[in-house]
C-alpha cells in the first residue's frame, strides 16, 4: 500500500465534507436553433477535414492532446504557484502552461485567487511567475497528475501533506528579478533551475509508481458541445472572483477562451505578449473550509461531490463532479453519466466556492 494508510490520515486532517449549496448559477441565456442554422451545421459536420499531419518522433499529450515530443512522453510534469495580485502582473511564462487552475486563495483581501499552472514541457521554461506560496487545495489537486509543486512556503496548514509520500515539492529558492515591486513580487523559475532543484533532491523525473494515470478523455477531432440536449451558448464566462474579476470570452476565429482580469486582457511577456487563452473551461463548485481570521481557508474536495459546467466551442453544459482522496483523479460526468470530452488544447478550471457559485454569470 506504499504507507499510503497512514498517509492518507495525514492529508484528511483538514479535508472533509461532502459538497452542498453548488445549486445553479444565474439563468443562462438559452436559444433554440433556426432550421437554417441546424441545416448549415449538418452541412458542416458532414465535410471532409483535412488529413492531420503528424509531426515526427511526436506523441499525443496526456494533458492537451496536441502532438508533442516523444522525449517527454514520460516526464512528470510540475504545478507552479502563481500570485495573481495585480501587483504580480503582467506573469510571465504562463501561456506554456497546459492547464491553468484558478481558485479562492483566502477569504481575506476580498477573496483574492491565486492560479497553478500545471506544465509538461518545464524544460523549455525561461522565466515562470512570480510565484507565490501553496494551499491545502493544491496538494489535494496536484497528485492528480503525478506533479512536483513548485512555491515559495506555505501556511503550517499544510504540513501533513507535506508527509504524504507521493508529494515532491520545490519550495521557494528561486531567481529573484528586480522589477521595482516589493520583494514577494520578484521570485521566478527561470531557466535551467526545475532540473537542477529536482537532481539536488533525488525527486522522480519520469511518471512514477503514484501516478494515477490519464486525467482526461480527449477527442481527436473537434467537436461540438451544440448536439448536447442540455447545451446553451456561452461566450462569456464572468467568473465571481471579486477581487480580480477573471472572465473568459469567446473568439471565435481561434476557437478558444481568451482570459481577462482586472479589466484588462491576460497578456504573456515571455511569449510576444501573446492573450492567455483555452479551448476548454471548467467550473466546479465546492464547499470552503476557513481555518483562521487570516483567511486561510481550504476547498473540501477529499470524497467530494457537486456541480459545474463544462465549456467549450461557444457551448456550455451543466455537469457534476466526484473525487476520492488524494492521487484519485476529480472525474467530471454529463448529465448522463457520461465522463466529459475535452477538445484538443488547453483548459482552464476554475474553483468556485459554493457561497458564490450563485454569482456566475454565463451568457
């Protein structure tokens, strides 16, 4: 059982609960097809694609879809802690990322999120972040793909996890550039350090005995979410995170979610500041647990269930999600039963605490 017993005893300290109050959001606009518009997607679906080309010495990523190289086939990917004050802005590096979580990172400074961008190719990583400290949440999340938690500290509320053998993580010691911001905006992962951090501390590179396995099912070929009976439109997402106001919307020449906040588009330094952007959203609502008058505070995701949408294509559907403990990956399921599909690309979860999932607006 690799200790995992005991461990498990560790890491349920804090976690709890099973998921109540994650009813619906605000009325979604709804709309029923013209018979032109059902004839001319028809007609869409039926058209031949052209053949896909695939790259050589390439492989589908178990985290995206898209076609990458075989040389990291088995590579563990790392989860970076990303501040998301506006003070911490413009982040650098995060468009590298495959999935971008957001959530509630305390319930003090009107609810500020936090992000942790679970990446695959951290070799070609030049300067990441700023990156900040780590949550319960995230060690509940991370082991979910096997990832190396990369942060600077942490509350003493996650020291039991911290016991957990399945957790390698990479606290704080990273690159300080000068930006003219107060010190705890000025660490970043910069080139070169994931794989020395990793050798000094004799972590696993390669998938190892506690990887649980594929997170997701992907489909190969682009579909629509609009054959859904349950589906409405969507190309806004207005996310109910006070502090900073995350919002996604719609492009649809690139077919992607493109994120905003603070009233301003997302833009990545690192990458020709260049709009993050998603193929995929989802959104689950989840019961919080405050642990002090700071603000500390955890999502209760351990034996958790509850609700949450599932967005992509300009297409939204209700869904419900379930999690066990720990390495159990958090399975999202239609209204009938069915595991979802993602789109080959990218996705973004956003973590909605259940006292404000009323508060989300999709339209």
């Amino acid at each position: 059982m690799k200790k995992k017993v005991f461990a498990l005893l560790l890491s349920t300290v804090l976690a709890f609960g099973m998921l109540s109050g994650c009813g619906d959001s605000e009325e979604t606009i709804t709309s029923e097809p013209e018979a032109s518009e059902v004839v001319e997607a028809e007609s869409e679906s039926i058209a031949e694609e052209e053949p896909e080309v695939i790259p050589p010495n390439s492989y589908r990523s178990e985290l995206t879809n898209e076609w990458i190289d075989n040389s990291l086939q088995n590579q563990r990917p790392v989860a970076i802690m990303v501040d998301n004050e506006k003070t911490a802005l413009d982040h650098y590096g995060l468009t590298q990322a495959d999935i971008v979580y957001e959530m509630m990172n305390s319930t003090a400074n009107d609810e500020v999120t936090r992000f942790m961008a679970i990446v695959k190719d951290w070799g070609s990583i030049t300067r990441f972040g700023s990156i900040r400290s780590v949550r319960p949440t995230n060690f509940m999340i991370a082991p979910e793909y096997n990832a190396i938690l990369i942060h600077d500290g942490g509350p003493f509320y996650i020291d039991p996890y911290l016991k957990n053998p399945w957790i390698d993580n990479l606290s704080g010691g990273f690159a300080r550039i000068e930006n003219g911001k107060p010190r705890e905006f000025t660490e970043y992962v910069t080139e070169g350090e994931i794989e020395a951090r990793l050798d000094a501390n004799g972590y696993d590179k390669e998938y190892n005995s506690y990887y649980p396995g594929a997170h997701w099912k992907f489909s190969d070929k682009t579909y629509s979410l609009s054959d859904n009976y349950n589906s409405t439109e969507c190309t806004l997402v207005d996310l109910p995170f006070p502090h900073n106001k995350s919002e996604l919307k719609y492009d649809e020449e690139t077919d992607t979610y493109l994120y905003f906040e603070y009233g301003m588009a997302h833009i990545d330094p690192e990458n020709d500041n260049k709009q993050l952007s998603f193929t995929n959203v989802i959104l689950q609502c989840a019961d919080v647990s405050e642990f002090d008058d700071n603000g500390y505070m955890q999502f209760n995701l351990f034996n958790g269930s509850g609700n949450g949408y599932f967005i992509t294509g300009g297409h939204a559907i209700p869904i419900t999600w379930e999690k066990g403990m720990d390495t159990d990956i958090t399975k999202f399921y239609d209204s009938e039963g069915n595991e979802i599909t993602l789109n080959t690309g990218k996705t973004y979860i956003g973590l909605v605490s259940s006292t404000r999932w009323s508060e989300l607006v999709l339209k």
